[in-house]
C-alpha cells in the first residue's frame, strides 16, 4: 500500500491522563477538541471516558454532537464557543453547555434556552474569548443567580512557567471569581503543571494527553511510518525535487516516501527534517511536496520498505521544531489519508 501507518496508542493516552490526574488537585478533564486534536475524537474521548474523566471540552457545538454520540449520556460536555447563533438545537438535544462568552450570548442562551445548563468563560488579559472584568460585573449578579455549572479563563503564557503572565492572570480570575461558590478552572496542560495554585475545581489538559509539550514526561501516543515507494541512484551534481533544492555531491541513493503536506508534513520542514530507518538518521532532501518526500538513504545497508517519522526517536514537537511550529500544528494536520491502526 501507498498510504502511511499512523498508530495511535491509546494505553499511551490512558498513561498520560492518569499521570496528570495525580498531579492535579481537583478533577482532571479533557480537551477533545479539532477531532481529538487530529486522533479521532470519538476514539479519543472513549478511552478517557473508560479511564475516569467526566468532563470534556470541544471548541464548537457540531463538535459536541459527535462527541455525545460516542459518550452517551452522562459525562459533562462544554462548548469553548459559546452559543452562538444556530447552536440552540445542538445544545439542547445533545445536552451540550456553553461557555458563554458576552452578554449577548448569555442573553441569546437564557432567552432560547431557559434553564438549560451554561458555564461563564472570563477574559484575564488574553484578548481572545470571554467576558472582561467590566462585563462580568454588569452581568455577575443575574448570571450567578441562574447557577452557572462552571467559570473559567485561559492563560496566554503557561508553557513558560516564569513568565509574568502567569501570576497576573491568576491575580486576575482570583478577583473576578473568588468567593462566588461556582466550580472554577483556569489550567490546561502548562496550567497543571505550574502548580496547585492554578488548579482549582478542575483541570482541562489538552496537549499533554497526546504526547505534546509542555507535559514532558509524557508518553508518545502517536506513531508514523511512511512506506518507500521508490529508491533510485543519483550521480554527483544530479539534483532532488521542485527548484533544484538539493543537488549531490557524492553517488547518493534516494528513496522517494509516500506522504507530503496534504498529509500534514508541512513544507516548513524541508531539508531540516529527519526520517528514521530502524535506529538509523537519514536526512531528508529536496522540497517537501504535496504527496511525496525524498530522503538520502546512501548510508544504509539495504534499502528501507518503510521509513518512520514520529515514534521513539521523534515526538511531535521534535517534528515541530523542523518546521519552526508547534506540536498542537503537527497532531491537528495529520491528514485522512493515513492507513489509521489503533492499539490498546
């Protein structure tokens, strides 16, 4: 076959929540959001449902949907989005809670939705989503009045625990949260790790649950093995793929693999990038394109059937760092043409 092997290791995945449970003072959730951040959220949030997690988190209603589909009934699904307009059916019939985010959603939800469950999402000095301190304290009185099932914010700088972000941040959801008897949660995967003082009634990692940074003791979930589809000699001053990128400077053999950045190996990385051969390094040559990758495997005793991308020797921000992105980039890219294996 043509098409790459991605593993996903959901014993892996079961690992590393567990692990960040123990660290967490509260309840540990999920964040499945962007299909399981590419691993398939039904798969994903199956496995942590069986591993203890109660509560998940997706970005968007529709997102929701499936994922109460896979769970059934019972464990709590919050929606990042809100509820925005033409959410109301998907909240209501699949028993999705918003995080509302203004006042005009907190009013589009109590006007469509009386009495169904909702939680707050505040703004702490991110600028991106949620209620800022002017907001909250118009509303504060009439939406805690309507018991919100839960307030939360989101740190711009956790992955750097120094960073002065961090205790502003806390300061701030501090003031605008403290003594309000509602659940709270401010920490995702950095957030857990910065310490219990971050933690409160709940943690909701995302990243760390699939092998990424800043969880660095987590376990690789994610394996990619790429098969050669064609190995040929290249002659001194011969060049490699589109532009005439790499050109040879000693009788080389290159093996063309079969995967390129329609299945989320992204251009980015070209010729810092790295396959793997066994335990063996071999460096990639030429363009990454749309469907295919050179590498140089002159070195080689035999040439390889399969080549490896992400497993023992390089995790996801490894990848990342080839490309001068992140790991959240890499997983979410992985594209639908992959030949997908589960194991336990």
């Amino acid at each position: 076959m043509a098409t790459g092997n991605l593993t996903i290791d959901l014993s892996a995945l079961a690992r590393n929540w567990r692990d960040l449970n123990a660290r967490s003072a509260g309840e540990t959730g999920a964040v499945v959001k962007a299909d399981g951040y590419g691993l398939g959220a039904t798969v994903v949030g199956r496995r942590l449902a069986q591993e203890g997690a109660r509560t998940f988190f997706v970005a968007a209603a529709e997102e929701g949907k499936i994922l109460r589909g896979a769970l059934g009934p019972g464990p709590e699904i919050f929606v990042f989005s809100g509820h925005m307009e033409g959410d109301t059916a998907l909240l209501r019939d699949h028993g999705l809670t918003p995080l509302l985010n203004s006042v005009d959603q907190l009013l589009r939800h109590v006007e469509a939705l009386p009495g169904h469950p909702f939680g707050i999402q505040l703004d702490t000095g991110m600028n991106r989503l949620g209620m800022e301190p002017v907001e909250w304290a118009a509303v504060r009185d009439i939406a805690l009045s309507l018991s919100p099932r839960l307030l939360m914010s989101h740190l711009a700088c956790a992955d750097t625990p120094s960073h002065e972000m961090n205790p502003k941040q806390l300061h701030a959801f501090r003031e605008m949260t403290d003594g309000l008897g509602v659940r709270r949660s401010l920490s995702a995967t950095g957030g857990l790790l910065l310490g219990p003082a971050y933690h409160f009634d709940l943690c909701r990692p995302g990243i760390g649950l699939y092998g990424g940074l800043p969880f660095i003791d987590a376990s690789p979930v994610v394996t990619l093995d790429i098969p050669v589809i064609q190995v040929r000699d290249v002659a001194v001053g011969e060049t490699v793929g589109y532009s005439n990128t790499w050109t040879a400077t000693r009788p080389s053999r290159i093996a063309t693999v079969s995967a390129g950045y329609a299945d989320g190996l992204i251009r980015a990385m070209g010729e810092n990038a790295r396959l793997y051969a066994d335990d063996r390094e071999v460096p990639v040559v030429g363009r990454v394109s749309m469907d295919l990758i050179t590498a140089d495997v002159t070195d080689l005793a035999d040439d390889p059937a399969s080549l490896q991308l992400l497993g023992r020797h390089q995790s996801v921000d490894t990848v990342a760092d080839m490309a001068g992105t992140i790991g959240y980039e890499i997983l979410t890219s992985l594209g639908g043409r992959y030949r997908r294996r589960i194991t336990e």
